[in-house]
C-alpha cells in the first residue's frame, strides 16, 4: 500500500512544527486542533507552499523533498490539489471555464479524472455558464474542489474548505466531499478545527498540539480516548460508530441500524436498507446498568448494547470517564456515586444505555 510519510520542522519566533507523518495514502486524513496548533503550517509543507529546511515528504515511490540529498520540488512541480478556505475562483470566467483551467494543465496522458465525472460527482452541472459572483459560497467551494481535482492531483489538500461557509452551505456540500475518496480514490488532507466536518468525513485524524501531533489514528479511537479529554478542550469525547441501515419503522418515525448485531435506533432516514450510516455517541448520553438482559428491556431506553469494561479515569471531582468496548471504543462518563454503587472493574461485562444517538449530519458548529 501506498504510504504518506513526511517529517518537517519549521522554526518561527514564537512557534515551531516539529511533525512527523507516515500514514496509508488512502481515505480522507484530518487535522484537527485549535487555532495556532500548526495545521496550516503543515499542509502548506506539504504543498509546498513552506520549506522545512530539514524537511522530507515522500508519496508512494515519488519523494518529493529530501533536503539530505538537496531535493525539492516547488508547488508547481507536485501533482497535488490544493483549495482553500477562499474559493479564488476567476471572476471573470464562467464555471465551466474555471474547470477547464484546471483540466487543460495536465497533459493528456497523466489524466485520471475527467471533466464529465468531476461534473456529476459534485452536482454543479446547472452551474457550468454562471460566473462565480452568481453562486453561493457553497456552490463557489465544489467548482474550486472540482478544478483542483480536474489536475488529476496525487494528492487533494483542503484548507478548512468551509470555514467560511454557514450551516446549512455546510450540510449542502460535506455529502459532495464524502463522494470524493469512495468514487475517484484520491486520498485527501483535510484541515478544520470542526469535530463535527471530521467525524463525518475522516477515517484518520491527527490531533496538533503547539505544533505538534498529540494523538493520531482511526477518528473513533481518537476521540474516544480517556487521556485526551483535557486535549480535545471543549470538544465532548464519545464514539464514531459506522453502522448500516437495517429496517425502516415508519409507523414510529424511527430507523434500526445494525452495528456488530446489536440494534440502534434513530430518526427515519430516507436512505435505502443496507446503505452505511455514522454516527456519534456523546459520552454524556451514555448510563451504565447491570443484571440480566431479559431484566433490561423493561425500559423506555430503545439503544442497549452489550459492552465490556476497559478502563477508567477521573474527570473532576464527581465524574469518572469509563472506557468500553462494544466492538468499538465506547465511552460513558459517570458520577463517582454511580462507579461505587456499580462497583466497576476492568473486563466486567455491561449494558450501556444510550439515550440519544446522533446522527453526524447534525452540525451544530
């Protein structure tokens, strides 16, 4: 498998990266942090936009900076995609005009995106002979994802894309990106200080730190780790559980997904049975029961899923986080009370109840 593996150090007055990578080129990969953690700093690196002077990046077999050997090639010499948080679109051209721009600076033979499937994946067919200053900023981001794309890039490096975007222009384009990486399998960089964008999109996720990188690997684990509460600030932890529609009950408004062959109950989707769905489990929403499992569905509590103990950590004074394993890492935070009347232990066998399951289209920031 293709390989991402880069190490940079940058020095500023006040700031310094000191990062290094080696992650499957594959899939959507986030950078996640507060403002001043470095993000930026390091997609550009990678870019090519800010030269490390010890820097390395390589990408598969092309290695694309080694200051060891003196090699380093400019941004316009990387076959990377490259949007940021401004569209930058020509005003002066139409839309098909500015996907064109982006499609006639590969050379023929190097293509592998075409026109016609940028076009259709991201939905901007009725947009080809408008000029820019006649789309919303959602619509300005897609037809700017498109022309980076349109390079036919190694690689597809998105800046905090819709930083500058509302709700709702949010909800209109994060489905186009999910498209993305299922249906051209160009692996993406994505930056953004939005849990939110990376729990819907991401597969990996990195966590900066004052330049940094704190945590990385798979976004459930990540944010469901117990030692990185105080790191992720005033992100709640919880899981990201991928689950697959398995029936329809309209007559309750609900739909049952099936996760491991355990049941989860959400709000009627109008998606088709069988088609994967993610979602995010707070660790605020989640109690803990013993006893028997027949003794357990006397309740008003539609999701339990079996779960065993893994560990546990103080949060403050009276609440401790618990760490579970339903097939996934799951967490439930808990009163000091409640862990002593439950008399908790690692490897223990328990039900989580789950009193709310969010469905990861609910943006709230």
């Amino acid at each position: 498998m293709n390989r991402l593996i880069a190490r940079f150090d940058v020095t500023y007055p006040n700031f310094q990266l000191h990062v290094e990578l080696d992650v499957p080129a594959t899939g959507i990969l986030a950078l996640f942090g507060p403002s001043g953690s470095g993000k930026t700093t390091l997609i550009r690196c990678l870019a090519g936009l800010e030269r490390a002077p010890h820097g390395f990046l390589c990408l598969g077999d092309e290695v694309w900076q080694d200051e060891t050997r003196n090699i380093y090639e400019p941004i316009h010499r990387r076959p990377i995609g490259y949007v940021f948080q401004d569209a930058r679109l020509f005003p002066h051209l139409s839309v098909r005009s500015n996907l064109v721009y982006g499609f006639n600076r590969t050379p023929v033979s190097q293509r592998t995106v075409s026109l016609e499937q940028v076009i259709d994946i991201l939905g901007i067919e009725h947009l080809l002979d408008r000029r820019p200053h006649k789309l919303s900023g959602g619509e300005q981001q897609r037809v700017t994802i498109g022309r980076a794309l349109l390079t036919s890039p190694r690689l597809l490096l998105l800046d905090e894309p819709l930083s500058s975007l509302d709700v709702d222009r949010k909800r209109e384009i994060l489905p186009f990106i999910r498209r993305l990486y299922k249906e051209i399998h160009v692996p993406i960089i994505y930056v953004s200080h939005s849990i939110n964008e990376i729990v819907q999109l991401a597969q990996l996720v990195a966590l900066l730190q004052e330049g940094r990188i704190a945590a990385i690997g798979p976004v459930g684990e990540v944010f469901s780790r117990l030692d990185l509460r105080k790191k992720l600030g005033r992100h709640p932890i919880g899981a990201v559980v991928d689950a697959v529609i398995a029936e329809h009950e309209p007559a309750f408004g609900l739909t049952r997904l099936d996760y491991k062959g355990q049941s989860l109950y959400v709000p009627f989707q109008s998606l088709e049975v069988g088609a994967e769905l993610r979602v995010h489990i707070l660790a605020s929403d989640v109690g803990l029961v013993l006893g028997d499992s027949s003794l357990l569905m006397l309740t008003s509590v539609l999701n339990v899923l079996r779960a065993v103990v893994v560990d546990m950590t103080e949060v403050d004074q009276s609440t401790v986080d618990v760490q579970l394993d339903i097939g996934c890492p799951l967490v439930a935070s808990i009163t000091k009370k409640s862990l002593d009347a439950l008399k908790l232990t690692p490897g223990q066998q328990v039900f989580a109840h789950i009193k709310a399951v969010a469905l990861i289209e609910e943006l709230t920031d």
